[in-house]
C-alpha cells in the first residue's frame, strides 16, 4: 500500500515512546494475567489494531475501502478477550479491533488481519460477511456479526444468555459449550438508548427471579457519542449500584489492571451463571469516523489529554517499565506491524469482489421447498410412536371430528410442534398460565411445562430479543407479540436484528423463529388503534422475511407448519399475522352455518408452501384478491353478486411475502378484471404490492382496489367508517362490470 498520511495519534505514540527512558534489568514477573507474555499478547493485539484502523483510512481516501469507524482508543477491549474463551459468543460494539485480534490468537490458524482487510476493501472471500459489509466476526471465533443499529445487539444478547441455559435444560446441543458465557460490549452513548435499558432490565429481571443468564455486559466508556458528550460519572451512577448487577470499573490506560479486572468478571460470570457489569473507561482517537472533523466540537487541548490516555502508550510504558521491551524495541514491534498490515492490504486489494445481485441476496434467498414440505408432513417422533401403539393394540389420540375456529385451529397447530420437536419454544406476555388474551395458546403451559412454555415481562424488545437468542443457541422460538401496533417499537429487532444476520454472516448464522402477531382490525366490543392495527408496511419491505395471513382455520394449521418448517429447515425469520376479529367465528353467511369453521388438516397433509394462493370459485367475469378478514367480506360478496348472474373468483393471498404472483397473475388473466379488497390501508398496504405485481407481470386488464382509509382506527361503531367494507366491495365490483 503507497506511504500512508501520517495521523496525529501515530506521530504522538512514536514521539511519546521514543522519550521513554530505558528502565534497569528486568523486574520479576507479575503473577497471572499481568505478566510479559499477557502484556506482549496485549500489545500485539493493540498495535494490530491499531494499524488497521491507519490503513482503513488510508484505504478510504484512496477509495479503494469503505468503513472507517476505527477502534482507536478503545484497544483495551483485548483485555476482556484475553479474560475470555474463544468458545464463549461475543456481541460487540464496532470499536472491537483490538478485542478480534486477541481472541483470534486464541485460535490457530486465524488470520484476523486478513480478515478485517477483506472486510474493509469489501471483498467476496471476507470470511463472516462475503464482502457484504465490514463486521467483525467469525464463526470460529465465536464472535457474531454486529450491525451498527445502536444498541440492537443487546436484546439478542439478553436472549442468547437465556438460551445457553434454557437448551442446556431441555438437552438441546448447541455449538457453544456447556459452561460458555456471552460477551456483549456497547459504548457510553448506547447505554442511554431505550434498548440497552430495556435490555439490561430484563437482564437484571432474569437475576432477580434467579433465572441463569451469564452475561457479561461491557460498556466501553470513551465519554463522547460523535459529538455530544456523556456527563463524567453517568456510567458509574447508572450502572454502578444496579442491584443483581455486580459492577467492575477499570481504566483503560492501565493495561496490567485492565487483564486482571477482565479475569475477575469474566470469572465471577461463568461461576455464578448470572450478569455482571464491567465499566471499561476509554478514549476515543482519530475522530468517531473517517469524515468526522472532531477540531469542530472538541479544542486541540482536549484531543491532546486523550491522546496522552492511549492505551497503547500504556502498554508500551508497562513493557518498558517492566523490562520486556526497550522504547526501541517497542518502536521496531510497531513499525513491523505497520508493514504486515501495509502488505496485506495490498493483497486484499486485489482479491474478487461480488459481482452479481443473485450473488448478493443468496443468504436471504435460501429456500428449500421440497424439505420444507418434508418437515412440514412429518409426523414427528412422538406422534410416529402413538401411531406404532396404536397398530400394537395401544391408544392413539382420537382423530379430530370436530369442526374448529382459527383460535382453535391454531392453539392445536403450537401444540402439535411442541410436541413435534422438542426445541421448540412458545413465549410472550400472558401465553403461559392465562393462555393468552384470545384464549390461543390455553392449555400449553399446563402440558408441556414452564421450560417451554412461558410468560415474558412486557417489552417487545426483549420478547423478540429472546427468540434471536433461542435461534442462535439451537432452539426454535415461536414468539407471539399480543398486538400488532405493539410491534412498532421493536420493529428493528425483525428488521435490523433477525433478518440481516444471514445477510452479515453470509448465511453461517440465522434467526430460525416463527412471530406470531395477533392483528388487524373489526373487532366489536373492544378495540380502538392500540388492539386494531392494520399496519403492515413495516414489515412488507423487509428482505427475506416471511409473512404469513392465514384467515381460514384450517388454513392457519397448515400455515403453521410450513412457517416452523421454514425456520427449522431454511432458518427463515417469519412473521404470522392472525386475524383476532376471526379467532371466534364459526358462522360465515347465516347464524349457525358453521361456514367459518374447519376440520383441523391431517398431520402428513396439512402443507402450505410459501408463496401460494387459495382459490374460491371459477368464474369469469370478475377476480377478486383479498386475504385476512377480506377474505369473509369478499365470499359474502361474491355470493350476492353471484345472485346478480356475476361470475366472481375469489383470491386469498395468503402469502404477503412471498407474494404468490404466478398464481395472481394467472387469476387475473382468467377474467381480464381485478379488485382487490385490502383491510390495511391505502398507502402502504397490500394492496400496492399487488397491483405493482400485476403490472410487472405484464397484465393490461382492469384494475382497482377499495382499501381500509388512511386512518388509526377509532373506538367502537365509528371504526366502521375508515374500515374496508362489503358494501364497498360489491359497488365497486359492479361498477368494475
């Protein structure tokens, strides 16, 4: 790489290590962690570190690299990997540089620097990401790729700390050993965010109920988040009191202390199996990232004191100190970093970038139909065991007989996949013991016990937080969020979080879960905007992510399946949106017509694979494309206009992503005119998808849509005048003809 701009804080460790006075003979050793070996280990990583960040900015202004959010100032962090195993799940904050390379010499074989350098240059043979982003990670090494969404990581760390222990009881082998612990670091500025508190109070929840959760939480204290300070002493007034939460404070420009103070939380975490808290003090240098001008927010007097806390001139310092190192050879050990690094970006870059879009997408585009299928039939290995009784003379479990309601339907379906597979997980607030708002998940608690079956403290965060934790650690959550507006505010835990995983790790790790969220609207007696919500542009747009609208009964079994059998197969993250004003209806035209109700699908049968519609009738005048609770409006429609000599086919979608745009396209060209009777609302509802799948298909029939208005919906009968209607739906039908 050509001769690199010189930087302030590089010019100022060699000019402060080259005034160090050479100390007398070497001092003896220091038990534990301190000695030379650990000092040595820790300045290697640190000036690695170091010089990655030096090159990633040289790299930058070639344009020729892509992150330059460095780890400057924050090289201590190797400390707490040193206090760690290479087999524990680590969660970090974007300053870890130093962290990833002294884990990586935990590790033979790794080549960390390569590693990151590919990462930086966006090359395809980036050994986590593919040259989709820069992260740090590797799946040797235990560390999962971090996104840059402000403290979104913790809740998954919450989560995976609760899975270790949870899959270690139900006898669930996961990748991670029995006794491992996570890591998750964060800085200063995160630790205001609503995640992070939401997080660590559950982490602290857990501990308060003595639930095992060995979690180590790190907060990297460099006193500044971009540009706006964090007031001295917040961190240790927040966090440094917290009851549950022991609280280890070290400063970072104190390497000997910073190994020892690492080991001691490292250690009382593994030991006890519950949080603990290490307040890590740090700088930061070089600005918070290559286009940051830090002269404009903070006075040369201040960036020269956090010049004169780098860790590693304490480090050097303490090698010189203790006679390991001359200041000379302190220098020669930099410089010789300095040239690897160099001549390993030269060699990064010249390695093959992604080049295609399919290319790109392949880790959120896994599908596996004819496995999913598989899963999806199998009877499992206790209901294969029933039926072999029952051929020997036992007792099988009677086969349903009886008609079901969706609500029904699916509390029969989780029940099913419980006992299917015993990783699987059903949670949420009020699921357990009361059985749910709408009765959906009765009975399971009481069956299959409170190991798999529990309550959840209210946050949304942490709910979903869970189930990214449970995917990790091998399990197969079925989370249920109660509302659907309640999502809104853990939104980014699906989109942030869940789905780009496979994304940043190029597939090597996925959030297998299945979210089950009870919504949309027309509920009589109880409602309002906060229990009916038809808003689902947040999820429609998210790359990979299923979403299921099952509104038929039987339907909604079958739906079920397919969605655990996707998480289980493919790791596929799915939403499953359940119509509640549905849950209870048995009638769909006349009282006690029983219309709306469905025997339960045969296991072995019941399979609805992604992407595909539903057809109600054959007729050639008019295609109406509807799901949810459109579906009901639209066949009590479609009878009357039935009546009127209209012939009517009636589409239930079913799928909101994958849309089923073969089977769409197909029923639109079978009479030439489309209405699309959507529950959400005008602008960003279903309906857009499906017209702008017409068009790209290539139909040049007619279309319109009648939707549910642009509105929160409103309590009681006034609901009903911003909501999709049957009315609305037969006049714009026979205006259509």
């Amino acid at each position: 790489m050509e001769q690199q701009r010189s930087e302030p804080v590089d010019e100022n460790f060699l000019s402060e290590v080259s005034g160090m006075r050479q100390c007398g003979p070497p001092a003896a050793p220091r038990p534990g962690p301190a000695d030379a070996s650990g000092l040595l280990e820790l300045f290697d990583s640190q000036i690695g570190s170091r010089h990655l960040d030096l090159a990633a900015r040289e790299l930058g202004r070639r344009g020729s690299g892509y992150y330059s959010i460095g780890s400057a100032g924050h090289e201590s962090n190797a400390a707490v990997a040193a206090a760690l195993r290479h087999t524990d799940p680590a969660l970090l904050h974007y300053r870890s540089g130093g962290f990833y390379l002294r884990r990586a010499a935990q590790r033979a074989g790794t080549t960390p620097l390569r590693d990151v350098l590919l990462g930086v240059v966006a090359a395809a043979e980036e050994p986590m990401a593919g040259g989709r982003h820069k992260v740090f990670g590797n799946a040797e090494l235990s560390v999962l790729p971090q996104t840059s969404t402000i403290a979104s990581h913790l809740p998954r760390a919450v989560g995976l700390a609760f899975a270790l222990e949870r899959s270690r009881k139900l006898g669930v082998e996961g990748e991670w050993p029995r006794d491992s612990m996570v890591v998750c670091s964060f800085g200063d500025a995160s630790a205001n965010h609503s995640t992070a508190t939401g997080a660590i109070n559950t982490a602290l929840h857990c501990a308060y109920r003595m639930i095992p959760l060995p979690l180590l939480l790190v907060c990297e204290d460099n006193g500044i988040g971009i540009s706006v300070p964090t007031p001295e002493g917040w961190i240790q007034r927040t966090f440094g009191s917290r009851a549950g939460l022991p609280y280890f404070a070290v400063e970072g420009d104190e390497p000997a202390e910073c190994l020892s103070t690492a080991e001691r939380a490292a250690d009382w975490v593994r030991r006890h199996r519950r949080p603990a808290f290490l307040h890590l003090r740090t700088v930061r240098l070089m600005g918070h990232a290559g286009s940051d001008v830090e002269t404009g927010y903070r006075s040369r007097a201040e960036i020269a004191a956090e010049q004169r806390r780098d860790p590693l001139l304490a480090t050097g310092a303490a090698l010189v100190r203790n006679g390991v190192l001359s200041p000379a050879e302190v220098v020669d050990r930099y410089e010789a970093k300095r040239a690897e690094v160099a001549e390993t970006a030269e060699w990064a870059l010249g390695r093959r970038k992604l080049t295609s879009s399919a290319e790109i997408s392949a880790p959120i585009a896994r599908e596996t139909p004819e496995e999913i299928a598989t899963r999806a039939c199998s009877p499992g290995a206790s209901t294969a065991e029933r039926s072999a009784s029952a051929d020997r003379g036992g007792t099988a479990e009677p086969a349903e007989k009886e008609a079901l309601t969706l609500a029904q339907s699916i509390n029969r379906a989780l029940a099913e996949e419980l006992e299917r597979d015993g990783r699987v997980l059903v949670f949420g607030q009020d699921v357990a013991r009361k059985g749910g708002v709408y009765g959906v998940t009765r009975g399971l608690w009481k069956r299959f016990g409170a190991g798999r079956v529990f309550d959840t403290l209210l946050d949304e965060q942490s709910i979903l937080g869970t189930a990214l934790g449970a995917g990790l650690a091998g399990l197969l959550p079925v989370p249920e969020i109660q509302y659907l507006a309640y999502l809104h505010n853990a939104a980014d835990q699906l989109r942030g979080e869940a789905s780009t995983t496979g994304f940043f790790s190029n597939g090597r790790y996925r959030n297998p879960m299945v979210v089950r969220i009870p919504g949309y609207a027309y509920q009589r007696g109880f409602g309002g905007h906060f229990h009916n919500d038809n808003s689902v542009a947040a999820l429609l747009d998210v790359p990979g992510l299923v979403v299921a609208s099952p509104a038929k009964p039987d339907d909604a079994a079958a739906m079920l399946r397919t969605c655990v059998a996707a998480a289980a197969v493919d790791g596929r993250v799915c939403v499953f949106l359940e119509p509640i004003a549905l849950y209870h209806t048995r009638d769909l035209h006349e009282h006690d017509d029983e219309g709306w109700t469905a025997r339960y699908p045969a296991v072995g049968t019941g399979h609805v694979p992604l992407g595909t519609a539903r057809q109600y009738f054959a007729g050639s005048d008019l295609t109406l494309v509807t799901t949810g609770n459109g579906l009901a409006m639209s066949l009590r429609a479609a009878r009357r206009l039935a009546q009127r000599g209209v012939g009517v086919r009636v589409l239930d979608l079913r799928w909101l992503a994958p849309l089923p745009r073969e089977q769409l396209f197909t029923a639109a060209e079978a009479t030439g005119r489309v209405l699309i009777a959507d529950e959400t609302r005008t602008s960003g509802g279903i309906s857009e998808r499906v017209v702008t799948a017409l068009v790209d298909s290539g139909f040049t029939g007619k279309i319109r849509r009648v939707t549910s208005a642009d509105s929160f919906i409103p309590l009681g009968e006034a609901a009903y005048r911003v909501l999709l209607d049957e009315t609305g739906i037969e006049k714009a039908a026979l205006e259509m003809l």
